[in-house]
C-alpha cells in the first residue's frame, strides 16, 4: 500500500512539473519611440500655425495587438508574446508628433494630434493625412515603411502630397531591435512631413 501511495506522489510531483514546464513564457510590450530631441523649445508665439497629424489610417493585418513581421515575401507572423503596449497607430501619431515637433520652429509652428475639435476651434491650420500601406519587418533584417501622405489646408483644399518609401535595418534579433527600427523609420517619415509644411509655409509667404 505505501509503494502505491509513494508511488501516486511521485506522478502527481511529475505531472505538477511538466506542466510548469509547459507553461506559455511571458508576454512583452514594446512601444515605439521618439527620435532623441535636440531643440531647443521655446514659447509657441500668438499666431502660431497648427499643424495636426492625423487622420492615419492602418492596413487591416497591423491593426491587432501582436507585432506582425514579415517571413516571405506573402507570408506574415503575428507574435503572440511580443504585443504593442498600446494601439499601433496611436503610437505612430505620438513618435511623429514628437518628432514633427522637434523639426518645426517652435515659436511658429504648434504640433498637435488632430482631432475633430482642433479642426474647428483653430484659425491656423494645417493637417496632415496619413495612409500607411507596410509598416513591418523581419528580425536581423529590415524594416519597411511604406506610405502616403498629404497637407490639406483648413478650409480642406490640398496642398501637397507625396509618397514616402523608406527602408531602415535591424540591428539585432529580438523584437526590441525591430521595434527600434521601426521608430528610426518614423523619424525619417517625421523629417520628410516637416519639409513638406515649411517648402508649403515659404511658398506662401512670397
């Protein structure tokens, strides 16, 4: 009787230990960031422009919580342990606020995530519109950014529209190095908007 029982412990401990071991490893949150600021910010003057960065609109294979990278040429993968803290575009419209922000002068130009209230509350505006068609990559790799954009004025006229294709490599494996990949090509995408509105802002003053 005790063997029997001696020998029940030792499966249940076996099986209590298999199954720690078959336990899924814990999920990671990773967050885009902006590029590191070198401005000097000052007071926004009265009469600065607005510009709003915004609508941005995603394909549907990136709008979900896991980070997408690209296997093949028409294969993707969603990791299931490795998920954005937050939503994919928000994310974008923060780093490229930031990064805009940075770019602009800061006494003219005011940077702000557009919203229908901004769109209506200000005299000065400009606001860009966004269409991300590819915004992935593959580990050791690179990542791809593909999209277009436009300036529209506030009374909804079009003013300038241009097509960004930008590549940047991963310098590493993990998704850390992805994720920091993916946020040099928003800087990129940033620096390219901010030429678009000051090349628009000169022509206009002459």
């Amino acid at each position: 009787m005790r063997r029997v029982i001696r020998s029940i412990c030792i499966l249940a401990i076996l099986t209590m230990a298999c199954a720690g071991c078959a336990s899924p490893p814990p999920s990671k949150f990773y967050q885009l960031s902006p590029a590191k600021s070198q401005a000097k910010h000052e007071a926004v003057k009265e009469g600065a422009v607005t510009v709003a960065v915004g609508p941005l609109r995603l394909p549907d294979y990136l709008d979900r919580p896991q980070i997408v990278t690209r296997s093949g040429r028409n294969e993707l993968h969603m990791a299931e342990f490795d998920r954005w803290a937050g939503s994919l575009d928000d994310d974008v419209i923060m780093v490229l606020v930031e990064n805009i922000a940075d770019l602009l002068p800061a006494d003219r130009y005011f940077v702000t995530k557009w919203t229908p209230i901004v769109e209506t509350q200000l005299s000065s505006l400009y606001w860009v519109e966004l269409f991300v068609q590819r915004f992935e990559g593959t580990p050791r790799g690179s990542v791809a950014l593909k999209a277009q954009w436009g300036l529209f004025s506030k009374d909804k006229r079009f003013i300038l529209k241009r097509q960004a294709d930008i590549t940047e490599p991963v310098k590493g494996a993990g998704y850390d190095a992805l994720v920091e990949a993916m946020s040099s090509a928003l800087e990129k995408l940033s620096r390219d908007i901010a030429d678009g509105v000051l090349s628009v802002a000169a022509e206009r003053r002459q």
